[in-house]
C-alpha cells in the first residue's frame, strides 16, 4: 500500500512539472515532444489544448510512442525536412544532477531524443524531486549502439570503470531501439564529471551517443548557454519551481 502511495504521489508531482510546462507553448509554435512518463503527461495535456480548444501549433517526436500518442489527440505532426528547428522542446530525465547534467535514455529512445534536443531554440526538462541528484550515475547510463559494434563499445566503456549491459525486453530478446539499435545500460561508476565522460563516450566512433551530451563540441550541461534557454521544471510537495543551475 506504502508503494502505490508513493507512486500515486510521484504522478500527482509530475502532472504539476507538466501543467507547468504547458504554459510555455504559445500559438503558432513548432514544438518538440519528449519521451517517458513526464513528457506523456504533458503531451496529453498538450493535446487536450489542441483537441478541445484550438491550440495551432506543430510537432516533432523523439519517439513513435510519442508521436502515437500526439496523433490521438489530433496534434499535427511535421519533419525536419518541413521544418529545421523547434521553437520548444519538453521533456523527461532519469537523473538531473547540478548544472542541468542529464541522464536519460531509461525508455530507450536516446537517440532521438538528443537529435530533437539538439534541434531545439529552448530545451526544458520535466520532473519530481525523486529524479534529482549530486552526482550522476546511480541510475545506469544508457549509450545506444550500433548492434555490430556493441562487442567495441562495450570494451571502450570498460576501460572507463563502467561495466556495460545490453538491454534486454521482459520475454529475454534484446531490446532495439526505433532506429534498430542496441542499449548498452552502464553501471558501477558515479559520474564526477559529466562532460569529460560524455566527450569520451561520443568520441567512440561506432557509438550512437549518451546523455549527458556533447552537441557540436557544447556538452549537455552547457546546452542551450543562452539566458532563458534551458529550464528544469521541479515538482515538489511544496510545488514547481523553476531551476537554470542548482546546487
């Protein structure tokens, strides 16, 4: 009973993130959805706006569940072909550690979740107090990998102190990721500094990346380096407030 309280209670925390997060589409924008627990509660509210009340906005989605789930509310969907960057982009993390260094990639749609970050004029996170950290790495770090390299990788992340896993579905078969790759989960090591592991990781060539990330040589703690252009959205009991940098 404790357990379903508490689950109950991180539920109620995320939906106050999201609603909090859905005040910052505006008319006309193209925005960019997440994946996850926390980014599928704000795409349903997203959707409700656009379903029941004519919000005129577009979107790109970091995953085909993402994208299943905005279509259902009737949530028009564009490409990077039709449309190069997004105005906004809302998603979830698995770990947040000081200075907006992420983990994410628990759902295992990493790969596209750093294209749609990367292509994003603002990128915020979502989450509840449960998913913030000093140091990264006690939630494993998901790399994805191209399948044949995966015996590579895999001894590159080892020489780093990580010991690697690929993931595997609840029936025992690998997991693969939309765009057909593998993820490696890497555990055993506390991250202390975020930037110099995620340059090390994204510089194995056979590597489909990590988060916390580097984009263009700026890693993910840096992203978005403009003022106002990277916000943690944290719920607590106490509500959501709005975090750039934390100690």
């Amino acid at each position: 009973m404790a357990t379903d309280s508490n689950d109950a209670h991180q539920v109620r925390l995320k939906l106050r993130a999201a609603q909090r997060a859905l005040q910052l589409v505006k008319p006309g924008m193209t925005v960019g959805l997440g994946s996850g627990s926390t980014a599928a509660l704000w795409i349903k509210l997203l959707g409700e706006e656009v379903r029941d009340r004519g919000l005129d906005i577009r979107a790109i989605a970091s995953s085909e569940d993402s994208e299943r789930l905005g279509r259902s509310y009737g949530i028009p969907f564009v490409n990077f072909e039709e449309c190069r960057s997004l105005d906004l982009t809302i998603d979830g993390a698995d770990e947040v550690a000081p200075k907006l260094a992420l983990i994410k990639g628990g759902g295992g749609k990493l790969l596209r979740e750093k294209i749609v970050a990367s292509a994003s004029k603002r990128f915020v996170i979502v989450a509840d107090e449960s998913k913030q950290v000093e140091k990264l790495g006690r939630f494993p770090l998901p790399v994805e990998v191209i399948p044949m390299a995966a015996p590579l990788v895999s001894d590159s992340l080892r020489e780093l102190g990580f010991t690697p896993t690929i993931r595997v579905k609840r029936d025992g078969t690998r997991y693969i990721t939309d765009e057909g790759n593998l993820i490696l989960d890497c555990s055993g090591v506390l991250i202390e500094d975020p930037d110099n592991i995620a340059t090390k990781i994204d510089s194995n060539r056979w590597s489909g990346g990590t988060w916390p990330f580097p984009e263009h040589g700026q890693p993910c703690s840096d992203f978005g380096r403009a003022e106002g252009n990277r916000t943690f959205y944290l719920a607590r009991k106490s509500g959501v407030s709005a975090v750039d940098l934390f100690d």
